[in-house]
C-alpha cells in the first residue's frame, strides 16, 4: 500500500518541501505493533501493545493478537511465528 512515508521519529517525512509517498506496509505494521489499545482515539479497540508482551513465557497470546489486529486492518497474513525470540511477520495489503 502507498501512503505517506515516516521517519524513523515517527514525524511525516519531508523531502525538497513535499510530503514523501511510497510503500508503508512495514510502517504500519510497526505502528500497529506498537500502538496500545487506545492510542487512536478514532478507533480505540485498535494496536497490538507490543510492550505488554516482554514478559509473557508464552508467544501464542502475542501472535492471536497480531493475527487478529492486522487482519481487522485489511491485511492478508500469510504467515506469522516466532524464531529466537524474534517476530517474524509475512503480511500485506492485497
């Protein structure tokens, strides 16, 4: 999906006094990611809150929420798993 790109600050990325547009499926996975319930105050059921999960033993609650909230975005979840402590997404708008 093509829509305004961002920084690594999370702030609109600028370049020769316009907005940048390009490819933004990674961004949103990572604001999905990051965003705790609540934080969008247009949707307030939506985000993953990936920093609940830092000290759950188990992934399988962290994946059913990732699942589900990329899919209820519009993405098609191809596959999704955990390798070395490391989340491992293959995601995308179709």
């Amino acid at each position: 999906m093509n829509d305004f790109l961002l920084d690594q600050d999370y702030d609109l990325q600028i370049a020769n006094g316009d907005l940048v547009v390009g490819l933004s499926d990674n961004q949103h996975q990572a604001c999905l990611l990051l965003a705790e319930k609540g934080s969008f105050k247009q949707f307030p059921t939506m985000g993953v809150g990936l920093t609940n999960f830092l000290k759950d033993d188990s992934p399988a609650a962290l994946l059913r929420e990732v699942r589900l909230e990329f899919s209820t975005d519009g993405m098609k979840v191809k596959s999704l798993g955990m390798d070395n402590g490391k989340l491992k997404i293959d995601a995308s708008y179709d």
